[in-house]
C-alpha cells in the first residue's frame, strides 16, 4: 500500500514527464501486424496482406490503426510505470482500460513526439487507479498524429488520501473507455481468430517486454497457469475483426478506439469478436471460445459506413 506519509497526490498529479521522441520504421509497423495476428490464417488474406508487404506494388504499407496504441507512457522492463513516488509491485499491475483517437494516417514510418501527462488518480483504497494521457505529433510537421489514454490498475497501492474522502482526480469530464452496454440482439457480424501458442512472444517484439507475457514463474506469482497474451494485443485483434469486416479492409475508416480489458486471454485461445453496428459507432465484445468467457469490450468510432454494409 502507498506510504500516505510520503506520498503527495497532489503533487503527483502535476508532475510533467518528459518528452520522448521515437522512431519507426516499416519493419516495426509490420512485426506489430503479425504481433496482433495479421495474416496469422491466411498468408496471403486479401484485406491484411498490405500491412506486411507492398502488395501490388504499392509503394508503403498500410499501418493498423491500433499501432499507435505503442506509443502510450512506455513500460520499464519490469512491466511498470515510471510514476514518481507511488511504490507499488508491477507485477500486479493490470492493463484495466484504452482508448485511443486517430487524427492522421499513420505514416509507414516516421519519428514521432511524445508529450505524457497524468490524466487521472484514484484512490479505490487496496488498489490505485491512474490515468496517462499521450499526445503524438510528427517530430517533422508538428502535426498531432493520435492521443492515447491508458488506465492503470495498482493493485496494493491505494490507501494515500489525507481526508476521510478518498482521492480523486480526472482532467476530463468523462471517461471515453467506460463500459458500453453490450446489445441482447444479434451481432452484426461475426469474426473468429486464432492467438498462436507463440502470440505473446512475437508482440513482445513490438516493445513490451513485462515478463508476465514470457516467463512462467512470473506469470505463477501474479496468479496465473501461464503466461498470458498483452492486453493490447487482444485489442489488436479485435479492432482487425472491425475493419475487416465492417470497414471492408480500410483501416482509414477507423476514427477512435475504446477497449475495456475484463479478462485475461491465454496464448492459443480462439478469440470471437461480435460486433454490433450503430450509426457510426461498432460496439464489440471479444470472447474466448474454449472458456467462453468475455475477454474485453468496448467500441470503434469510424469516419463513414461503407453505403455496401
């Protein structure tokens, strides 16, 4: 639990992060796709094939909108955040929520500024929620690219408010990634996929390295039989289901993404994403079909509806 002697919520709150620049290239944009299954069925899938190599003589690939989800707050290779002052166990922390807004095309490659800032803090007493926004602008143009907006579950860190009223703060007036009510009709559509025994260590390459995805004894101590699959990978997974079958291929299309992480995903699952068309929102639900459990849910703002759905 947080020392509440010594931590200052407060003072965290304010607290400014540094500016990161980083740089992709193709080579990462297409070992992110294969990290969230892209061609995983299908070596040659008309819709995804352009993510991976220029098909048909196209001059760059296609980048998942999903991709930019990569460049939230960075991990340390522990698996935790760099948050000063607030002691808590990485090992137990949890991926609780998403959301991300796309301004621009992904370019092919680019550099890219990253500009984090606390978003929000939560005292929930055992535990702490808290929230990191991040702007991305193209380092060249200045243009802003995506915003990303990750939501941190500590559990043991909780415990610091210095009023009986528990801590709370939120530099937005509502949370994007809250939970959507799921429709009691039938999907839309229906996508089935499948998460290699090896998932988790090729999406690993993309820059998470939290052992809790690759060493089983880690994995023990946080509670599970095994290592178990990112959750932004699911994410990646589901929003692929989206654009291949609402969006007709056209990642594009996709104008925002919101995932709420509910359970854990076990690399070599089959992942069924169901989706439910209203106006221009996709609402989602994945589930794992040998647990039949519901794994994360959420919704996709796209730019248009193609007139042929």
């Amino acid at each position: 639990m947080a020392n509440s002697s010594e931590f200052d919520p407060q003072l965290f709150v304010s607290h400014k992060f540094p500016q990161t620049t980083h740089t992709y290239t193709e080579r990462d944009a297409v070992i992110y796709a294969l990290g969230v299954g892209a061609c995983g069925k299908d070596a040659v899938d008309a819709d995804e094939l352009k993510y991976v190599y220029h098909e048909n003589g196209q001059q760059f690939i296609q980048v998942l909108p999903t991709f930019s989800a990569l460049f939230s707050i960075r991990m340390s290779s522990t698996g935790g955040l760099d948050l000063p002052g607030l002691e808590y166990d990485p090992r137990l922390l949890l991926h609780g929520q998403q959301y991300i807004e796309i301004y621009k095309p992904l370019p092919s490659s680019a550099s890219v500024r990253t500009e984090p800032c606390i978003a929000g803090l939560h005292d929930k007493g055992k535990a702490a929620i808290v929230e990191i926004e991040t702007k991305c602008f193209h380092s060249e143009s200045g243009e802003l690219l995506f915003m990303n907006r990750m939501t941190a579950f500590l559990r043991g860190a909780g415990g610091f408010s210095k009023s009986s009223q528990p801590f709370s703060y939120s530099n937005y007036p509502t949370n994007q990634a809250s939970a959507v009510k799921i429709p009691k009709s039938q999907p839309f559509a229906v996508f089935e996929d499948y998460a290699q025994p090896s998932q988790a260590l090729l999406y690993r390459l993309s820059g998470d390295y939290n052992p809790l995805h690759s060493d089983p004894e880690i994995a023990k101590v946080a509670g599970f039989s095994q290592p178990i699959l990112h959750g932004l990978c699911a994410l990646g997974f589901a929003v692929r289901a989206i654009i291949k079958c609402i969006c007709r291929g056209d990642p594009n299309m996709v104008k925002s993404i919101s995932g709420r992480f509910l359970l854990h995903v076990y690399p070599g699952e089959t992942l069924i994403t169901e989706m439910w068309l209203e106006d221009s929102r996709v609402i989602y639900q994945v589930k794992v079909k040998e647990r039949n459990r519901s794994v994360l849910s959420g919704y996709v703002d796209l730019h248009q509806i193609a007139s042929s759905i």
